[in-house]
C-alpha cells in the first residue's frame, strides 16, 4: 500500500508549483486531485496493517519487509505498462523474501520493552531534529528535503512500533500521545517527499527515503525497543540483502516507469472508461 500509494502521488507532485514546496499549502492543493487522494487513501490504509504486524513480530522484521512492497509495483508496472522483468529482477524478488526470512531467523521475539525517557527522547529527538532540517533551511534543496522525509517516516516507524506495544499492554495514555505523534511525523514526512519530488526525479529521491525509512528504526531498535540482537552478524547479512536487492528493483523500467520522469500513470497505456486511479491496481 504505501509504494502503491507513492507511485500514485508522484505524478500529481510534479505538477504542482515548486513555489509551494514544504508548505502545507501544497498538501491541499494535492489533496484536490483524486489520484493524488487515492493514493494518500492507501498509505492510510497501510498503517494500521503495519502496526498489526508490530503486535506479533520485531521492528527488525517488520520495518525491513516494507521492501515487499517494490515487488507489487514490479508487478503493476510489468501489467499496466507492458515493461519486460528479466533474471535480475526476480532475483532481486528471491532475495528480498531471503533478506526477511534472514532476519526473521536472526531476530529477536516482539517486545515490549523500552529504553528509559532520557534515551528515547535523545534518539528520537536526534532524528527529528533531521525531519525538520529542511523545513527550516529552506534553502537546502531536493537532497535535504529527501532526506528530511526518510528521517520522518523513520520517526513514525519507530512511533509505530511504541502505537502497537501501547495497544498490547493496554496503556490508553501512552496511545493517545504516540499515535497523533504518528501522524504528524507522517505528514511531515509526506510534505517533505512530495516537495523533494518536485525538485528531483523519483528514482533519486525513492532509494534514499526508503533507506533511512528503513534502516534507522532497525539501527534504533536495539536501543530503543529491547530488541537485542543475540545475532548482530546475521541481522546486517539481512539487512544488506534486503536493501541491496530493494535498490535493484528501484532501478528496474518496470519501477521506474511508474514512480519516474513523469511517465508510467501519467502518460502510460490506458483505458479511457476507467479513472486512472483504478488502472493502477493490476
């Protein structure tokens, strides 16, 4: 749902004034187009799905997996734009569904141990106070505002995981603060991502947000959410395979048609009976 999401909001972000970047102003004049809309439906959609999978395995595995995701926009770009999947592609598939059995292996059971309030508020303030960078060096250009974006999304990973131990011990309070604290990172995040694809092409800003949104809650996990790996070894193995393998797909025709240049959903074969917001779903 959220890379499905993201190729859906990447052409109508293109579309909008560059002067309206990291301005909530360009949210709603996205949130006026259906396709843009469709997509923010799914992302939306996605999160309680990745908290449910918080409540029963590791932010290890679960933050890694989202790299699945790549392989559905493999398949709508392989169907809905007739591009060719050759031997690399599947295998970059194979090792991705590797990269997460790896680490699932490796990994520790789900937790619901945290690291005290001086350490949370450290780490998580570290990585906010990189969300927010490119909301205040305005100047900074596509790179800072991707990298901003990672860096929220990576907030909300791990403020996803404290939503889901909050709902397994039944803290209602700890619930009612992390869970809003969720959705402002996110749409911090959002605004900063659709800005930076403004600037640059999708193929450049993509990679590095989902390599942050990735890799810092895993990095954090240990410290964070008493995650101790028994197997550090194992779990970098698996991390390496599944980014490695998610940055191949990234660069894949099939990917790239749908969330690059402007191309795939914009200017792809299409039915004209059918809203092309639907024409995404294969």
């Amino acid at each position: 749902m959220y890379n499905l999401g993201l190729a859906l909001q990447a052409v109508d972000a293109r579309d909008a004034p560059a002067d309206e970047g990291l301005r909530p102003r360009l949210l709603l004049r996205l949130a006026r187009r259906r396709r843009w809309l469709a997509g923010l439906t799914l992302n939306v959609l996605g999160w309680p799905l990745q908290t449910a999978a918080l409540l029963i395995a590791p932010l290890t595995v679960v933050q890694p997996a989202l790299a699945f995701g790549l392989a559905l926009l493999l398949v709508v770009g392989a169907r809905h734009l007739h591009e060719r999947v050759g031997p690399r592609e599947a295998l970059a598939v194979g090792g991705i569904l590797a990269g997460v059995a790896v680490l699932a292996a490796v990994s520790p059971d789900a937790s619901t141990e945290h690291a005290g309030p001086v350490a949370l508020a450290a780490v998580l303030g570290g990585i906010g106070v990189l969300a927010l960078v490119p909301f205040v060096v305005r100047g900074g250009g596509g790179g800072l505002m991707t990298l901003g974006a990672g860096a929220a999304f990576a907030w909300g990973g791990v403020s996803t995981k404290l939503v889901a131990d909050a709902l397994s011990d039944g803290h209602v309070v700890l619930l009612l603060v992390w869970a809003p604290a969720t959705g402002l990172a996110s749409a911090l995040g959002l605004l900063a991502e659709m800005s930076a694809l403004q600037r640059r092409p999708a193929t450049q800003v993509a990679p590095v947000v989902f390599v942050v949104q990735v890799g810092v809650p895993v990095l954090a996990a240990p410290l964070l959410v008493g995650e101790h790996w028994h197997h550090p070894a194992g779990v970098l193995a698996g991390m390496v395979l599944v980014v490695g393998c998610a940055l191949t797909l990234l660069r894949s025709p099939a990917v790239r048609s749908l969330v690059a240049e402007g191309e795939g959903l914009a200017d792809g074969p299409r039915d004209l009976s059918v809203p092309a917001a639907a024409q995404a779903v294969p």
